[in-house]
C-alpha cells in the first residue's frame, strides 16, 4: 500500500467537514472490505486521507421508527443476518446479506459500503430498491432524504458530491412485511459475484398482485426496476404462469453484458428464472390481511 | 505514524508508532511476532488470516490495525498452547483436519467462532427456520465454513473434527 492519512471521524459532522475539506483527495473507510483491496492492488494513486467512519454510532444500528426500518450505513451484513426485526418484517435483506462474501467478510462489510461501492452485482441492492428504500446523505449543507435508485449512477458511481455521505437506509413504514423475495445465481454457492440477483415485492391480498416491484442487479450499469414486468403484474390474479410471464418480460427489460462469467443470453435467461423464484418466495411469506396489518 | 493500544490473546500491546496502512494482519505478524496467523490471498478470500476480534471473526487482511484502537483480539496463539491445547485444536489433531497446514490456523479461529454462532443461535443462509435454534448438520457447518478454503481439500476431517467438538455425529 501507499501511503495515505488517516483519521477517524467522531461523528457525522466530523467526517463531514473532512470530506469537505479534503474533496476528491478523501475515500471514506466503513468495513474496508472494498476499500482495502482497493488500497492494496489498485492502479490508481492512493487518497490523500482516509476518513474512518467505522466508529461513529449514529451510523450503527437497527431500529424501528414512526418512518419505518432505519438501518445505519456501518451496519453489518452480519448484524442485518442476526437482527430479529429484519428477519421478522424484511427477511428478504437477511437473505441478500446472507449471500454476500463470506461469513468474515459479512462481519467486516456494511450495507453502506455495499450500497456505496455501487458495483451493478450488489447484493443488498435489488431487495431495497423492490421496498422502495429511501437513504439519507449528510453533507456540508445539511442533510437530504433521496429514493435509493437516485443514489445509483454508474458502475462504482453514485450520485454523492464530494463531502457527502451515506447515513442511513430507510425502508418506509408502510413496506414493512410486504412479501418479499431475493434470488442470487453465482458460479459456487460461497464466496461468488452474483451473475444475475433479483428482488421481488408485491402485496397479494384477494388473490391479486399490487404494488409489485421488481429489481435486478448484475444486468444493467446499475441495480434497475422492471417497469413493464411489474405493469403487467399490477392487478393480475397470483398464479404461477403470471409470475413465469413477470419473469419472461422482465429478461426483455434487462441489459445484460457478456463477460468472462457470463454471456449476455445466459444472464438474461437467469433473469426470468429468479424473477419467477423471488415472486414464488415472496408468495410463500404473503399471508392474509398482511397489508391491512401493517398499516 | 500512529500510536494504536489494543488486547491481544489477553495481553494488553501497546504499538508506540504504527504506520496508519499497516493491517490487522500484518500488525500481528510483523509488530507483534505473532505468526500463527497466516497470509494467504491478502484480499479477504482465503480465510487464512481469520482472528476473532471482540469474539467475532474476520479476515485481518482486510481491517487496519488502527481500526482496532481498543478491541479484544484472539489469534490461533490465544486459543491454546501445544502443551495444552484448545478442545478445537485437539480435535483437528485427532481428524487429521489438514494436510499442508498453512490454512489451519484460520479455520481453528472459524471454527470455534462456528460453534459459538450457532450456540447464539445466528442464523446462516442454509438455515430454513429462522425461528428456531440452528441444527448442527454437515450443510450448516460447511455453509459456516465456506470462507476457509482449504487447497488441500481436508474439508471432510475438518467438518469431522468440529461435529466432535459440538458433540454431534455430521
């Protein structure tokens, strides 16, 4: 590694006004199982300062709120596996964190830095996008609340100016326990880059599909909604051909590319495949009157 | 250059100047003399430099020593000494849970973190009834296992090794 400064935020405030100060020159440390890898093998010159935010508390934690499930962006893929209140109203997430890395890594890696990395084969990704996550940004001039598909821009870009960072993740209040599914496909069952991983959520009260929402990773620029597959899906009766047909349509909305894992067919093959998986999973977790509860 | 207090195997370290891109790993290994924890990819998939920090595993290879201002930190050298060793180190004496041995010490860490997940009752990806205690079999401790990689391939002896240690039959 090259050398680089270090300094270990206090607070938000602190590591903000470091990264203000510090600009393009700053790289945030949260896991360091990104950054770290980073530091050690890549190409570019090193930051000017790392800004070590593993230990500011605001940033750590689950918790219920009036607004809904708030999640800290230092938080672990470990600490979201172990949470009973995410197994309980959002076991999708639990199943994505459960498939990221391995078991040392998840104790390492945060969902901030997995959302941040904004690798388009994010695991946490697909599941929060399909709940409608929201994610609130710090910065030199106060915070701001975006919709989580606004923070993606970009293979390894999101929409964060210098001296902004991630705080938390929110998924609102009204989502919680809607039936939700996750799906990853990679080459081993551990320790593997998703190929295609996908998320599905919908409402199913009366027999009927409402507000589905479908996301894809790992065949796009980023982690991308399929609008058309979840059109159809609106209002539909639950069957199994419905979901076979989300799935059909939503390979059609995907923009895989072929690389060394996969080809670009295979990937949009895999989407159909796991769309139809996550609605059949998020229809094994749909009970009766669940909306009406969770309101 | 920084200066980095933390408690290793029990034993309070002071590093006086530590230069910031030092790693866990490379802080044990080098600063401390510690090198029963091993180096093997250098980035977070091999598991061979697995150590327990505060009673949770990760890869020292991938977390800066000064992260660690503080922590409680268990290497292989904390778990047992050859004059009396850890019911998990004994275990893969008897399992014959290695060939080449540059891997054990990294799982020997996992695995007695394994058992004292699944004691807590942390669930994993195989696990279907996140209600309920996990079970014990071979799919939930390979599943636990699966960020220790072994190229001799003594997996079998090792899942052999910490069913015993459990006290079940894997």
């Amino acid at each position: 590694m090259k050398p680089f400064g270090y300094v270990a935020a206090k607070d938000c405030e602190h590591a903000v006004a470091l990264l203000a100060q510090y600009g393009k020159g700053a790289r945030v440390l949260a896991g360091g199982t990104d950054l770290l890898a980073d530091l050690k093998f890549s190409p570019h010159p090193p930051p000017e300062v790392v800004v070590d935010v593993s230990r500011v508390k605001e940033m750590k934690g689950i918790s219920l709120t009036d607004a809904g499930l708030r999640i800290g962006a230092i938080t672990t893929h470990g600490e979201i596996i172990e949470s009973s209140v995410v197994q309980q109203v959002m076991p999708a997430l639990a199943d994505a964190a459960g498939v990221i890395g391995a078991h040392q890594t998840r104790n390492l890696g945060t969902l901030g830095g997995n959302l941040m990395t904004c690798v388009p084969s994010m695991d946490s990704g697909p599941t929060l996008l399909a709940l409608d996550a929201q994610v609130t940004i710090a910065g030199p001039a106060g915070r701001r609340t975006i919709p989580l598909s606004e923070l993606f821009v970009g293979p390894r870009r999101t929409s964060l100016q210098p001296g902004e960072l991630l705080v938390d993740v929110l998924v609102p209040k009204e989502n919680l326990n809607k039936p939700t599914g996750f799906q990853k496909f990679g080459l081993r069952k551990g320790q593997a880059l998703a190929l295609v991983n996908a998320a599905a959520s919908a409402w199913m009260n009366d027999g009927l599909f409402s507000e589905p929402r479908i996301a894809l990773g790992a065949v796009a620029p980023v982690v991308i909604r399929a609008p058309k597959a979840e059109a159809y899906l609106a209002g539909r009766p639950v069957s199994e051909e419905a979901m076979a047909e989300a799935g059909r349509i939503a390979a059609t909305e995907a923009k895989p590319i072929t690389d060394f894992r996969a080809s670009a067919e295979y990937r949009r093959d895999l989407v159909a495949v796991l769309v139809k998986r996550c609605l059949v999973a998020a229809l094994g977790r749909a009970t009766p009157n669940q909306k009406e509860l969770a309101s | 250059m920084m200066k980095l207090s933390f408690e290793v195997n029990g034993t309070p370290c002071d590093l006086a100047e530590i230069d910031t891109r030092t790693t866990l790993l490379d802080a044990l290994r080098e600063h401390l003399r510690l090198t029963g924890t091993k180096k093997g990819c250098d980035h977070g998939q091999c598991g061979a430099c697995t150590v327990l920090v505060n009673g949770t595993r990760i890869n020292s290879c991938l977390s800066l020593a000064v992260q660690h201002h503080g922590d409680r930190i268990t290497t292989i050298e904390g778990l047992g000494t050859p004059g009396a060793l850890h019911p998990m180190q004994a275990a893969f004496v008897r399992h014959d849970g290695y060939q080449c041995g540059y891997c054990t010490p990294g799982q020997i860490c996992s695995a007695v973190a394994v058992l004292a997940e699944i004691e807590a009752g942390v669930p994993s990806h195989v696990t279907a009834d996140l209600g309920a205690a996990p079970p014990l079999t071979n799919l939930e401790i390979r599943e636990r296992m699966s960020g220790n990689i072994c190229r001799c391939g003594a997996y079998s002896n090792i899942v052999d090794a910490m069913a015993e240690v459990a006290g079940v039959k894997a």
